[in-house]
C-alpha cells in the first residue's frame, strides 16, 4: 500500500475541492494494484519497462491487445498517460518515459478517443497527472479537448483542479472551452476558486493559471 500512498494522498485533497469528483475518480484508484497486476502490458508500463512492453504487445492482433480495456474500462494508453507525482522534476521525468509507451500504442491502433466508466480518455489522465509531452501527442493525434466525463469534467477543468498550470496553458493554446460548465453548475472559475482554497500553498500556480483563463 506504500507504493499508492501518494494517490490516496491526492483523493484527500481532492474531497475538499468536490467531493462527487473525488469519489469517482478513488473508485478508479482502488483498482489499480489489482489491475497492473494482472495485464502484463499495464505492468510493463507501469514499471517503465518498454522491451517488454513491446515483447506483449507484438504479433498480429496488435490493435485489439493495445486498446484491451481493464474492469474499470482503462486501456493500456490510459494507463500510459497516467502518473502521480507532486513533484514538477519527478512529472517532467515520468512525462520523458512515458511518450515512447504512448508513441508504441498509438503506432498499434491505441483509441485515443476510447473512455473509461467514469468517462475519462488518455487525455482526461494525461491532463490530471501534468504530462504535457503525452498530452501534445494525444492532441496531435485527433484527441478531443471537448469530451467531457460522467460529471461534466473537461481535460481543462481536470488540469485547473490539478494546479498543472502548463497542461492549462498548452489546452487554450489549442482552443479548450474556458466557459464550459460542469453537469453541477460549477464553470472553469468556480473549479479554480475551489482549488485554491483547498491548496493554499499552490496560490502562486492558481494565480497564473487564473490569468491564462483571463479571469
């Protein structure tokens, strides 16, 4: 359980912000052992491992191994585009690892466009675990920042309530909805104004997310 700890951490912070976000989302965490266990191809990405990625992966029915989805619906290029670290270094180095899982999949017939059950695409996951690298990929290759989740999260709002200011400036440099509006009533600002009081001492990185929605 050591080893999860820090997402555990995250869904505690998160419950301040929106507690119905917060419950959808550690459902899908609550799996995650369980489900890296059994695809090799998850544990293969999980652990960064790319030969043996590549070794599961190859033969003939390359495109349906790439986009097998587990119990909660997450296929292997969700799982890619996922990670959880608060530090920036540990993310920008997990985001340089994690584009040639992404690249492989997609060179396979990864769906980019393919939804877990809680309606989060690779770029949902992307989008919360601050990997922009992964997120211009997906975005190069027709990933839509439209799509929204079973809550009415877009990949914007998802990256505004993370506080991942540079996965914020890359969306509405590619033309992200700074007026979409949850299926709560809660628009991209009341998000931002609830991620700050939740994360004070994120207020620097809310300030300038805040003037890239022109706030």
């Amino acid at each position: 359980m050591k080893k999860y700890g820090p997402i555990l951490k995250d869904g505690f912070t998160l419950i301040l912000v929106s507690t119905i976000f917060v419950v959808a989302v550690n459902a899908g965490f609550k799996s995650l052992k369980k489900n890296g266990d059994a695809d090799p191809l998850v544990t293969a990405i999980s652990q960064e491992n790319l030969d043996a990625a590549r070794e599961e992966i190859g033969g003939a029915d390359a495109s349906v191994r790439a986009n097998r989805a587990d119990e909660r619906g997450r296929t292997p290029l969700m799982w890619a585009a996922y990670a959880n670290f608060s530090d920036s270094k540990q993310t920008g180095e997990a985001d340089a690892k994690r584009i040639s899982f992404v690249d492989m999949l997609l060179e396979r017939g990864a769906d980019v466009h393919a939804a877990d059950k809680d309606g989060w695409t690779a770029l949902s996951w992307a989008a919360w675990s601050g990997l922009k690298q992964v997120s211009e990929k997906l975005l190069s290759r027709g990933a839509s920042l439209a799509v929204v989740d079973a809550r009415g999260n877009t990949p914007l709002m998802i990256a505004v309530l993370r506080g991942n200011v540079e996965i914020v400036r890359l969306f509405i440099q590619q033309g992200a909805d700074t007026a979409s509006v949850r299926k709560d009533g809660k628009s991209v600002k009341a998000i931002l104004e609830a991620a700050r009081k939740a994360t004070p001492s994120l207020e620097p990185t809310f300030v300038e997310i805040q003037g890239l929605l022109k706030l």
